[in-house]
C-alpha cells in the first residue's frame, strides 16, 4: 500500500535560512516602497535588523538617524555623525572604538559599518550596523542589504513619478475639457434666462456641481457612481445645446455603482463621442453601459456619430499628444496605471460607423480606494 508523503520539515538549514532571509526582506518592502522617512525606517527597521543579526542597526537619512534597533541607542548623536561622513565619502565607513566612544557599562557596541543608501546615484542615507566586532563578512552583508534598500527606494521614486505625472496628466485633462465646456455651457444657460429663467437656473445649479466635481483637489480615485453623476450633469448641460439632436441612453447596474475608478475617466469618453461623434451632424445617440461581470465591471460609451481612423485613435492612445485632442491617452494610461495592462481602452471606430470604447475596471484591486 502507497502512504501518502507527509512533509515533516521544511528542508535543511541552508534552505530555512534563505525562507526566513526573503521573508524578513518582504516584511520590509512595503514600508520602504513608500521613501525614505521616519514612519518608513521605524516600520521597516525590526525586520531589516532580523536580516543581519547584529545587536543594533540604525537607519539615517543624510544627517540624522530616522530609527534605531537594539542596544546601545545612546550611540545615536555619533551615528548621526558617522552618517554624515558616509555620504561626504559616498562609500562605505567602518567606526572604531574612536569613533563610537562609550562611558555605558556594559555596553558591548565597539565597531560599525556604515553602508551607503544609493538612489539613482545620489547618496540619500546609510544603513549603519553596530556589534562588538566587525568582519569582512558582515561588511559585504551589509552592503548587499544596503543596496537592496536602495532597490526599494528606487521603486519608491518611481512610484512617486508615476503618482506626479499622472496628477500633471490630470490637470492637463481638465484644461482641455474647460474651455470648451464652459464657454458652450454658459452660452446655453444664458439663452434660457429670459425664455426659462426657472430651467435657467437649474442648468446652473449642474453646472456648478459639474465643475465642483471636475476640480476638486482631492483623491486619485472616485466611486462609478461620483462618476457618473458628474456625466449625468454634462450631458443634462449638453443636451441644452443640442436639444433633441442628442439622444441619451443610459442602463447602469446597481452592484457596480460603488467600484472604484480613476478620477475623470468616464466623463472625457463622454465628451469625445458628444464632440468627436456628434457635433457637426444633423444629431446623434449616445449610450452608456455598466454592467456586472463577476470579478470586474464593464463600461460601454458608444455613440452613432461620425466616427474616426482607427490609426488615429492608435496613435493617440499610443501617447501623441496632437492628435488626442479629448485625452483618450491620458484615460488609457491612467488605466493602466491603476490596474494594470490589461486594463487599458478597447476603441472600436471607423469613418461613418460611430464609436465605442470599452473600460474593465476589477471590482477590488490592492492600493485602490475611492
């Protein structure tokens, strides 16, 4: 009879020190994913310090120590200078007696390493380890955990370039929506001040919460359904415009209304089809879908309108800046951004055929908050 294998252990030595050398290295990245600072050092410090093992590590900035574990914290005003002299070198330091002098008794720090935190060339803080005696060994260990920390911070900086250009991609977007929206907007409004002063001032009121909600200074995210209601708003303006030129169809599921989504992504479709698909012609229909599709939600925006080359429309979500004159690119990356690649905008369109764009949003998704 065949028994059925029973793991008893988890391999030799060498391999359960590799599982608790990763697993403290990824217990620290998250804290360092977010910079160099001090919430992130004190976050991230108890499990750089497991990686090492010596009895103290502190983390510094380019002058003064961001947190401290282990004995011997009164070292911290010598750290902090040792700190300072690491990045004038702009290479690793070792401390003697000399430099850590101790009155403590009992106090067994006697050497330290201080190794370089390196972020695109720039030297932006040490890691520092303290023991009583210091080898080669612990020097090129903590070296190699010094440039893992950079790696991170790397990572961080990134993050943090991605974040401002897509705030910069933002406030372009709203430029571009403005002008035109409001000129035709308060144009409509004012032709219904003597004719309907009572729809005069309801178009207002939209237009009020309309840009309240296209400018706000707040979150990166907004929910399906703040989204939504600001294009309600728009097409209520636009429809003051156009009249009964511009027919609406809106079928919205329920369960979908609280996903979240990048701020302004739905509402600039909207406005492409509205001016791309129907400005211009003798009149137009424009749907807009969202549906539950288990794990994700579907958005539809499609129009009957003119249309547009299909090359065009590459091009433009491929990031030329001329010919996106609605910010299709900028909806695209930011899509992309937040979800990944295989979230991005799937436009259908040709000369005389209308358009329609397609956006899959995952129903949860780590990091995204409305």
């Amino acid at each position: 009879m065949t028994r059925p294998w029973r793991r008893r252990h988890l391999g030799t030595e060498a391999d359960r020190a590799t599982f608790r050398t990763l697993h403290s290295a990824s217990l620290a990245s998250p804290a360092l994913r977010s910079g160099l600072n001090r919430g992130s050092a004190e976050r991230s410090i108890r499990h750089l310090h497991e990686l090492l093992g010596t009895p103290a590590l502190a983390l510094t900035d380019t002058t003064r120590v961001l947190a401290w574990d282990g004995a011997g914290q009164h070292h911290e005003e010598q750290a902090a200078a040792l700190a300072v002299a690491t990045v004038e070198r702009g290479s690793t330091r070792m401390a003697d007696r000399g430099d850590l002098r101790c009155d403590v008794a009992g106090c067994e720090l006697r050497t330290g390493i201080a190794s370089p935190l390196i972020v695109e060339e720039r030297v932006v803080g040490t890691l520092q380890v303290f023991t009583g005696y210091a080898t080669a060994g612990l020097a090129r260990a903590a070296d190699e955990v010094a440039r893992w920390i950079g790696g991170q911070l790397e990572l961080a900086e990134l993050d943090a370039s991605r974040t401002r250009l897509m705030e910069a991609e933002v406030r372009a977007l709203r430029a571009q929506i403005s002008p035109h929206f409001i000129y035709n907007s308060l144009g409509a409004i004012a032709s219904f001040v003597r004719t309907d002063p009572d729809r005069a001032r309801e178009l207002l009121l939209e237009f009020a919460d309309f840009t309240r909600y296209s400018f706000r200074r707040h979150g990166e995210f907004t929910t399906l359904a703040e989204e939504l209601r600001s294009v309600e708003r728009y097409l209520l303006l636009e429809q003051a415009r156009f009249g009964e030129r511009l027919g609406v169809t809106l079928r919205i599921a329920p369960e979908v209304l609280p996903v979240a989504v990048p701020f302004l992504c739905i509402q600039p479709l909207v406005e492409n089809a509205v001016r791309h698909g129907l400005e211009g012609a003798s009149g137009g229909h424009i749907s807009i879908v969202a549906r539950d599709q288990g794990t994700e939600c579907l958005i539809e925006v499609e129009d009957d309108g003119a249309g547009e080359d299909p090359e065009v429309v590459r091009q433009a979500l491929a990031g030329d800046s001329s010919l996106d004159s609605i910010g299709l690119g900028n909806v695209d990356a930011r899509l992309r951004n937040a979800f990944g690649d295989d979230y991005g905008l799937v436009v259908e369109t040709s000369p005389g055929a209308g358009t329609r764009v397609e956006v899959r949003v995952p129903k949860f998704a780590p990091g995204v908050h409305a």
